[in-house]
C-alpha cells in the first residue's frame, strides 16, 4: 500500500498532534513525517534488562525493579519523599525532591516499582533521585522489558521524550507500510558504512537492538547507520551546490564597463580611506563585474568590517555602467538604515534612490515601479519585497544582499528563483556577516566565489567583555547611570527563547519600564520586532540623536545599528544564544573612539558548558575564532547546534564531526553528477525539501 510521500504527510496528522504541538516540533525542524524519521536521538538508555539491586553501582545508570517497603516524607536540609525499594539482592532508596499528593499516593508501600534513573551515594545508602518510574499493577508487566534500546531524543519546552518516541513509533510503522526511503545510492557507496541501506539505518538508529555496536559512551556519533545518514545528506546538500554552480557557468550576464568616475569620487568624498582589505575584495568583486557569466560572490567580513561602503563601491560601478542595482536587507530596521547611508553617500552623487518594503503604501509604491520600470530610479533598497513578482526592472545589473548571518544552500536556491529567468542574469553579491571556520569555508560554499574582509578600520579598540551574574543586576544599572551621565549611551539586550515576537516584545517592554524606573534622570526607548515601522524608525533615529541614552531591545538590533556613540551594551541571559549571535549583537558597540564594554548578565547557576561557552566570548573578539570554537564545543543533540551557526542546517549531519568524510563526499558527489543523473534530483529533494521561500528563511 503506498499513500503520499512521508515527506509530504504533515505531523499533525499523527495520532496526539493538535495545533500547539506542531508548533512545538516545527521549532525542532520537524514538519513531516519524513523530517520525525530523520530525527535522530543523541544518545541510548538500556533499559532491556533489570539490574538486580545488590549489583547496581554508583555512577551507573540503571534500570531495577522491586517492591516498595517504606514510603514517606523526610525532613532535612531539604524536604523530599524517600521509598525504599527491595528486590531479592538488596535495598536501594528513591528520593524526590519535588513531588505532588498524588505522587505520594501512589509511591505506597506494597507497589511494585520499576526505576530507571543513576544511581548515587546518599543519606541512607544507595539512593536514586528524580529516577523515571513506572508502578506495575500485573506479573506480566513485571516480566516484560523492551527488546530495542531506548532512544534519547533532542527535545524542546513542551515537548518531552515519551511524547517524541510515540510518535516516532507511529513514523516507523508509516515507514514500514511505504515504498519511501528508497535508496539512491549504489551500492558501492555504501560499503564504507557496512553496506546499510536507508530505510534500515533509520529503522536502526531509532530502535536498536541491545547488542548493537555502539561506542563506549552509548552515543550515535560513530555508529555506521548514522554516518551512512549523514554522509547521503552531506552529499545532497554537495550536489546541490554543483548544480548551482553549473547552472550559473551555462549563464550569461550583463558586462559591465571600464569606467569608475563614480566610484573614484565616491570613495574620495568618504571621511575615511579604504582599508586595504576593502580595496582587495572590490578589485575581485570588479573582475567579476567585467566578466560574461553573472557572479556569484559572497562577501564575507566580521561585524564592523565595512561592508556597506564595498556595496556602495559596486553599486556605483552598475550604476555607471548604466545598469540598476538592487539591495535587500533581511528586516526592516536594517533597510531603513542602509537607506539613510545610502541617501548620505549616493546622493550627492545624483544616484536615484527608491525604497520599497511590505508597508510601503499604494500610492507611493505605483510611482516606484514606474519609475524603476522606466529606468527612473537607480538603486532600490528594500525588504524581500523587492523580489516580488510585480516588481519590474528596466535593467536590473546586480542585487546585493546584506543576509548578515544567515546564507545557506536553501537561501541560496530561493535568490536563484528571484533571480529571474531572462536571458542575462543579474550578478550577485552576497554579505554575510557569519565567519566560518576557515576550514569549512571550502564546503559551505562550494558553488559561490567568496571575498573576506579580514581586518578591521583602524582606531577601533576590541570592546572588553565581563560575565555577571543576575545577582549584580544593581551594579549594572548604576554603570549604565554613569556612562549615560558621561554622554554616552547604552543598549540592554533582552532575550527568549521563545521564538514568539508577541513575548519578546512583552518581555522587553516589561524590562524598560523596569529600567525607566530606576532610572528616572535616563531617557530609556525601547524598539522590538512588535513596533510599527514608523515607530520602529522613530525610536532608532532618537537613539543615533542622542536624545534616547538608553535603549532596551530584543534581538531585532542585532543586525544593522550603526551609532558610535553607544558604548556600553547589557546582555541579558547571554548563555541562551549561540555565540555567534552574541558576536553580533556585540559589534553594535565598539564603534566610537571610546572603550567599549559588554556586560554579559547571566541567570545563576552557569552550567560548567555554559561557562566556558561565554568565556570565549569574553576573551576573543575575533569572529573566526570565535566560529571555530563554537564548533568545537558543540556536542552530539544540543539543539542549538545548526540554528547558531545558521549557516548550514542539517538534519542528520554535523559538518565538525563529520569532516572526515567531506573528501568522499566531494568524490562522489562527481560520480553522482556524471553516472547516476536520475538520482540527483531524488537525492536533493529527500534533504534539500521544496525550495523555500524566501520571506521564511
Ligand atoms: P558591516 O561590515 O558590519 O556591515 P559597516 O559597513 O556598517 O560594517 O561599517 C561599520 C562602520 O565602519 C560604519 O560606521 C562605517 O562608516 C565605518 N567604516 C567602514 N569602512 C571604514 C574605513 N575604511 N575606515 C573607517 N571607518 C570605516
Ligand atoms: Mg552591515
């Protein structure tokens, strides 16, 4: 019996999913039942055998079973509920900590108790806290244990483990009634990972029978299912890019001229000289301009680096040469922003500038489009709304994207749709403020040419980097006090988790009125995803005036905020986001003469992780680095893991600890291309899903 394709069976309509908790999943990348199958756990609990009491030791975790004896309260440095447990070896005690009536209820003497939990040296002997339990009410459930390990999956808020294997349970029995998960690969590909095939090394990799070879610390890492998984994806996203840059190699673009009046006069009006890095990536960028086939660059530079003027460089040379460009920026903050440099620099240099995004009004925007489509308007700078479909060039040379953080293959393929499909393709340049690890940079970008900015304008003094605790919430409110008393300014930075703008925004606001308060001589804005544009523009043109000292925000300032004036910034909870994140919320200050502070203002207790997580961020200020050790610190199932890097978001694969493979894939990927054409576009779409759309990315 075969139905629609896993991949095209939403989750909800499994058995126990509602709207809330697909929202749930969805947040852990999981939108169908194929995404479910490839959801992959990080580590194994064997719970198919029942240690007797008397062998448990501390430190092991273990699964025993027995009969409850003594039940009751205890009260000592902390209240807790203590059973004592015996089976036919020994005594082992169960405490809880926090516990309800009806837990007490049921954790009675006389019940037959099954715990799974480690196994620790306590007040009365051998103890286990918090174990996972399950009261047996039959002999024949007290016989039975399950025949597969139990998998450990990376979970989220709301969504706990049982739920997870149930519906991976429900996934697998879908698996096994269709013809889904075909194998693509020959044969011979496989033979490196013992010849597993797909379907198997799913079935595998969930349910895996107790005597599978693992590695010592139970985890999936090295198991040959789990490469075999991630090595087909590593090979998807790899032939994807090929494509990519095969297609682009076949295209034409518009040749761009020789002169640079423009650009010459621009650069010598600019208040500062280029630095060196600068002029190296716009003579690359220019080489490509004159070229026959469009670019493809991405342009690569730490925060505070200078991109923007080497947009302006190129948009210049397209101007000039009697071409329109296009610049789109991922929020609408950062549009507004690159539209008043622009208008700054370009203007007087009589370029024709346009703005366009989602709330620009009918009126205003009809002019636009006539005016772009009678070659009126020079550059359009914009939200993504200036790759709709009603949206006519007359000579569209060049699209610039400012993504700062976030360009991977699935971005990449949707600017390939907005692209256009003419008979010359514009160029495009891409900057990206993500500094990858030099030694993945390779892989990553395999169909893009790529520039780096690797150095910094001068007189910059790296912004010094403190961890607080929560605790000295006080302290940091007197010093933002102080540097708002000495004219200069601050930002406070409030995070969630959550990914819900609605809370976010009530977060912050909650925050500011705090910070408002106590600090009543400080005019405190306040600027979140929730604002209006019009309001959002006037909070930050009242921040780069001065006249707002300090201002709270949600992560929205993230990208884009230009005021040198603003030397201190507030992070709160900093050990929620990845690092790189940090690092850019961090460039927004350290861009004035002053010495510039970041106050990292964490919730005590740290995790030891967390810690040196945060310790990198005080001691460096280089993003590579950065990158690098944010990899290297990334263990197996930390769900942060893909979305900080942003960068290359995989399901199974993990680009550090798979690195090894990527000579074979890179090999493959080739056979694949010239001797298995009709299993590329399977093989793209099993990983690489439908394009997506580019107002999602
Ligand atoms: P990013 O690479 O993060 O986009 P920006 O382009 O916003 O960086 O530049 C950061 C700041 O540095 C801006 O105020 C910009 O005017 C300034 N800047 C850029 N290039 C130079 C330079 N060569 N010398 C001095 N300041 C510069
Ligand atoms: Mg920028």
């Amino acid at each position: 019996m075969t139905g629609p394709p896993l991949d095209q069976i939403p989750v909800d309509r499994l058995t126990g999913v509602g709207p809330k908790l697909k929202a749930r999943l969805a947040d852990l990348g999981i939108e169908s039942v194929q995404d479910l199958l490839f959801h992959l756990p990080y580590r194994y609990e064997d719970r198919t055998r029942i240690t007797p009491i008397g062998r448990a030791c501390v430190g092991d975790c273990a699964q025993i079973q027995g009969e409850i004896i003594d039940s009751g309260i205890q009260f000592g440095r902390r209240r807790s509920l203590r059973c004592a447990v015996r089976d036919a070896t020994g005594m082992l005690g169960i405490r809880f900590f926090h516990f309800n009536a009806f837990q007490q209820t049921r954790l009675a003497a006389g019940k037959l108790i099954r715990c799974y939990g480690e196994v620790r040296y306590g007040r009365g002997g051998l103890e286990m806290y918090h174990p996972e339990y399950r009261i047996l009410s039959s002999e024949a459930e007290a016989g039975a244990v399950p025949d597969s390990l139990t998998p450990v999956y990376p979970a989220t808020e709301g969504v706990h483990q049982s739920r997870i294997r149930k519906l991976v349970q429900q996934a697998l029995q879908m698996l096994a009634r269709s013809e889904d998960l075909t194998e693509l690969l020959p044969a011979r590909f496989l033979r490196d990972f013992g010849g597993i095939g797909l379907a198997e090394s799913v079935r595998l990799l969930h349910q895996p029978p107790p005597d599978v070879q693992l590695n010592l610390s139970g985890q999936t890492d090295n198991s040959p299912a789990r490469r075999r998984l991630a090595f087909e994806e590593l090979l998807a996203h790899r032939i994807c890019m090929r494509r990519l840059k095969l297609d682009a190699l076949a295209l034409q673009s518009h040749r761009f001229g020789s002169r640079q009046a423009l650009s010459r006069r621009f650069a010598e009006m600019l208040p500062f000289k280029l630095t060196g890095a600068q002029r190296k990536v716009y003579r690359e960028i220019r080489e490509d301009l004159s070229g026959r086939t469009p670019m493809k660059r991405l342009l690569q530079g730490d925060v505070g680096s200078g991109k923007t003027v080497v947009a302006a460089l190129a948009a210049l040379h397209a101007i000039e040469s009697g071409f329109q460009v296009c610049l789109m920026a991922p929020t609408e903050i950062l549009a507004e922003q690159h539209l008043q440099t622009f208008r700054s620099w370009l203007e007087p240099l009589q370029v024709r500038l346009g703005w366009l995004s989602g709330k620009t009004r009918a009126k205003a925007r009809k002019q636009l489009l006539e005016n772009l489509a009678a070659g009126d308007c020079d550059l359009l700078i914009g939200t993504h709304a200036v790759f709709q479909e009603s949206v006519h060039y007359q000579r569209l040379g060049l699209i610039i994207v400012d993504e700062q953080h976030r360009f991977g293959v699935h971005q990449r393929l949707a600017l390939r749709e907005k692209a256009g499909g003419g008979a010359l393709r514009p160029h495009q340049l891409v900057m990206t403020a993500t500094p990858i690890p030099r030694t993945l940079a390779m892989s990553a970008y395999a169909d893009l040419d790529c520039s780096i900015i690797d150095e910094l304008p001068p007189g910059r003094s790296p912004v010094n980097t403190a961890m607080l605790s929560n605790e000295r919430r006080g302290a940091v409110i007197e010093r933002i006090a102080s540097a708002c008393a000495a004219g200069r300014q601050a930002y406070w930075v409030c995070t969630l988790i959550d990914d819900s703008e609605i809370l976010q925004a009530q977060a912050a606001e909650a925050t500011a009125e705090q910070l408002g308060q106590a600090l009543p001589e400080i005019h405190v804005g306040l600027v979140h995803g929730k604002l209006k544009a019009p309001e959002k523009v006037e909070v930050m043109e009242g921040f780069k005036s001065g006249e707002i000292q300090l201002l709270v925000a949600t992560t929205v300032i993230e990208v884009g905020v230009d005021v040198p004036n603003a030397s201190l910034m507030v992070i709160e909870n900093p050990e929620r986001l990845g690092l790189a994140q940090l690092h850019q919320l961090r460039g927004r200050v350290g861009r004035g003469a002053t010495q510039s502070h970041c106050l990292l203002l964490y919730q005590s207790p740290l995790s030891e992780l967390s810690r040196e997580r945060l310790g990198i961020i005080r001691e460096s200020n280089d993003g590579f680095l950065i990158a690098e050790e944010d990899l290297r610190l990334r263990g197996p199932g930390q769900l942060l893991g893909t979305r900080q890097t942003g960068l290359m978001s995989f399901k199974v694969a993990d680009i550090s600890r798979d690195s090894d493979m990527l000579e074979q894939v890179r090999e493959t990927c080739e056979e694949m291309l010239a001797s298995h054409p009709a299993a590329v576009e399977p093989l793209i779409h099993r990983w690489l899903g439908e394009r997506s759309h580019y107002g999602d990315v």
